[in-house]
C-alpha cells in the first residue's frame, strides 16, 4: 500500500511510504526532490526561466531540423515519405517514455496540470471539432503554432499576421469582452457543445480507465510500453536511422516536453507549515505572504504543465496589452519568446533568416482563414500539434489522443482537396474533391470515387 504525506495546500503529496506484508519498507519525501526555495517570487522565476531556456533550445533545433507536423503529414500524404512523421513520433515516445517513468517515481505531477489533460470529463466533441478544425487550418497557413513562431524567428511576416489572428482568438475564446462577461467560447461554443461529454470518473487517461484504483503501475506499464511501441516503430526504417536532422528534432521536442514536465512539478516554495507547491503557495496567498508584491494575476497556469502554443498566444497578447506587468507573466508567455528567439538565433548564424511576405492576395486568404481556424479549433481542443499531440498524450489522455487523430484527419484531407482542385481544376468541385480525398485516405468505399485517382 502506499501512505501519502500531504502539504498544506492539501493537494501536493510531499511524501510517501511504501509497505509490505512485513511493514514499512521505503520511505520517500518528495520534497527533497524538489527544487526548492524560501520564497515564491525565487521559485516562480526559477519556472519562468527555465521554461524559457528550454524554449530556446527547442526553438534552435526545430528550426535547424526543419521538425514539422504539418510538413510531416503533407510528406506522408503527398509523397509516402515516413521521415519527418516518425520524428513526431519520435518525439512523442520520447515524452510519453519520460513521464511514465518520472510520474511513478514521484517526481513529475501529471493529473493536475494546465490545461487539466487528464480531467474526469472527456470533452470529445471540443476535441473532435477542435483538432479538425486546428488541422484544417494549419495546412492553409503553412504550419502549426509551434511552426508559426520557428517562421517568425526566421522572418517570416506572413506568420507575424497568422500569430495576430490567432493570439485575438485565443485571449477573447478564455477572457470576456470589454465591459461584457461573455467570450467567444461562451457566445459560440459552449451551450450546444459542452453537452456532448463523458464523464469517465475521476481521469480520463489510460492508467485510469484500464487499471483503475491501480493508475500509478497502469500508467508506467501501459506508457512504457506504447513508448518503446512508437520507438520500435520510428527506429524500423532505415531511412530514419540514418536522418540525423530527423532524429535529433524528435529527440529534442520529446526532451523539451518531458524537461518542462519535471521542471513545473519540481518547483517548490518551503514554508513554517511545510513545503507547499507554486498553486498551493498562490491559494493561501493572503496567509503567508506579507504584501501583493510579486502575486501572479492568477493560480492556474502555475500548475504543473508542458509546452503548448496557441493559448499562450493568447496569454502573449495579454502580457503585451496589459503593458508588460509582472503578474500577466507565464509560463506559455515565456514558452512563445524562447521559442522565436531560439530559431532568430539559428537563423542568425545558419545565414538563413529572410523577411518573407503574401505572394498574392490567395495567399493572404488562405493564412487569415487558416490563422482563424487554429484559434478557434487549437482552444476548444485544448491544445495543438503539441500542446495535444505530443504533450498531452504523454500524460496518456484520451481526450489528447482524439485531438491527434482528429488534426492529423483534418490536415490529411485539406492536402488532397487541395491537389485534386490543383490537378482537375473546374471539373472538382469541393464535394468531389473531399469525397475523393475520404476515398483515399481509407475512409469511404472505392465506389464513392468521383475523381481518378493521381
């Protein structure tokens, strides 16, 4: 049995004893692996900085490896090659490997995180319509939000209006309008969507729902093996073996997401009554600090997380709006200018930074509407190509793997819409050329082609 010791905040267990038939037998506080300091302020800088650090490292190696999902899906799509999508992969074994291991030795917090990944109420419908909406929209933008700032460090403009849009979207989808206590998640989402939910108890990942009260060892079983199942996989071809660029993109994301883990988890802040975690220290606000001085604006996004972007582009415009206060300052903040200033750094020295902007006036259309359909769909999913797929579904979230499928579905199609309008011109009208493209991907019957296939 296990026997946990709880901080103050009652939420943080900073202890535990294990136990045989024969007693007690190890004894581990969980407080000592945390890094720990003697006030908030030195504990969250720690955070903000550390998530930056790593940020910028990832923000380097995706830029020099060219790591992205949507490129990974056209690659697939449109030319069979397997290489940039078993990076992802890679990267999400990586993850999902990481957490597995650390969750079950205590030292990463993996079910009350921000955005709450593994909550009892599975949103599937917000994560259906959301990640096909978020794939849909990053293929007519040309990238994901990660791909969205490596461009921007790159000097791409064009991703400079894509980052507007969908930071506007972002903010007012969680902050109420002007003089209003409605948002666009409100106005538009919430009545007719939120009903279409499950309440699967007390979590939603896999740990949970297959082993029950046993979640701690269903986790580190079912995650170890479905992180060597999508290693094995990445490792099959040879082709990936011998890509060091791919290798080292999955390798690095995978390792700036587990990194970001531990790092929200690990920070702790002692107090007289014990050691207390970033969010618990924030509830009792009022009792233990002796001013407002360095209070963040809200609790929430100190809880432990991992990287994520469209959010935190949102976020980035609040920080931005707001006149750049200390308390508007997060984590996803951080993450968003490691990010561009880590790929401004390779583009620096590769020589390869060059401004770009709208080829034509379709050009244009497609990232403003592409840009819109991340904003809506990467919030009401929760997440995006990141956010979801890799960082959400190392925590094993059912909810995060249905946002997965469901952007990589939407990218997939737009991409054969795309070239059957390209290849017949007038003669595909968007019916023929989305049946056509269901025909391909294996999701209608070869009878329902209305395009010859090319």
């Amino acid at each position: 049995g296990i026997a946990l010791a709880y901080s103050a905040d009652g939420a943080d267990p900073v202890g535990c004893e294990q136990y045989t038939d024969d007693g007690p037998t190890v004894r581990v506080f969980r407080g000592e692996k945390k890094m720990l300091f003697d006030n908030f302020v030195a504990a969250e800088t720690a955070l903000l900085w550390g998530a930056f650090l790593i940020a910028l490292v990832m923000g380097a190696v995706v830029n020099k490896t060219n790591f992205c999902t949507m490129g990974a899906v056209s690659d697939l799509v449109n030319m069979g090659d397997t290489g940039r999508i078993r990076a992802w992969l890679f990267a999400i074994a990586v993850a999902v490997l990481g957490v597995a291991i650390l969750e079950y030795a205590g030292l990463v917090e993996a079910s009350t995180t921000f955005p709450p990944y593994r909550a009892g109420n599975l949103v599937w419908a917000e994560n259906i319509l959301g990640g096909l909406m978020f794939g849909v929209g990053m293929t007519l933008a040309s990238g994901c939000g990660n791909k969205t700032l490596i461009r921007i460090g790159g000097g791409n403009l064009k991703s400079v209006v894509v980052f507007a849009i969908i930071a506007l979207i972002a903010y007012f989808m969680v902050n109420p309008f002007p003089g209003s206590d409605q948002t666009l998640m409100s106005v538009l989402f919430y009545d007719w969507i939120r009903p279409m939910s499950a309440d699967l108890g007390e979590s939603q990942d896999l740990g949970y729902l297959i082993a029950g009260e046993a979640a701690a060892g269903g986790r580190l079983v079912i995650g170890v093996a479905l992180g060597l199942i999508l290693v094995a996989f990445a490792l099959r071809s040879a082709d990936f073996r011998g890509n060091r660029d791919n290798i080292l993109g999955g390798l690095v994301v995978g390792l700036a997401v587990l990194g970001a883990w531990y790092l929200s988890s690990a920070a702790g802040v002692e107090t007289d009554d014990g050691i207390m975690s970033l969010p618990g220290y924030y509830e009792e606000w009022d009792m233990l600090a002796d001013s407002d001085e360095g209070r963040p604006a809200q609790g929430r996004p100190l809880a432990a997380q991992s990287y994520t972007f469209i959010n935190p582009m949102g976020q980035t415009l609040g920080f931005a709006a707001a006149g750049f206060q200390r308390a508007l300052l997060t984590f996803g903040v951080v993450a968003v200018l490691g990010v561009v200033l880590g790929s401004l750094l390779w583009a620096l020295i590769s020589r390869s930074f060059r401004i770009e902007w709208f080829g034509s006036l379709r050009d244009a259309l497609n990232h403003i509407v592409g840009a819109v359909l991340m904003g809506f769909g990467g919030t009401l999913a929760m997440g995006c190509t990141v956010g979801q797929a890799i960082t959400g579904v190392s925590t094993l979230a059912v909810g995060s793997m249905l946002t997965f499928g469901a952007i990589f579905l939407g990218s997939a199609l737009t991409m054969k819409v795309q070239y059957y309008k390209m290849v017949y011109e007038d003669e595909a009208s968007l019916g023929k050329a989305l049946i056509t493209g269901l025909v391909d991907l294996h999701l209608l019957p070869e009878r329902l082609r209305k395009l010859e296939a090319v």
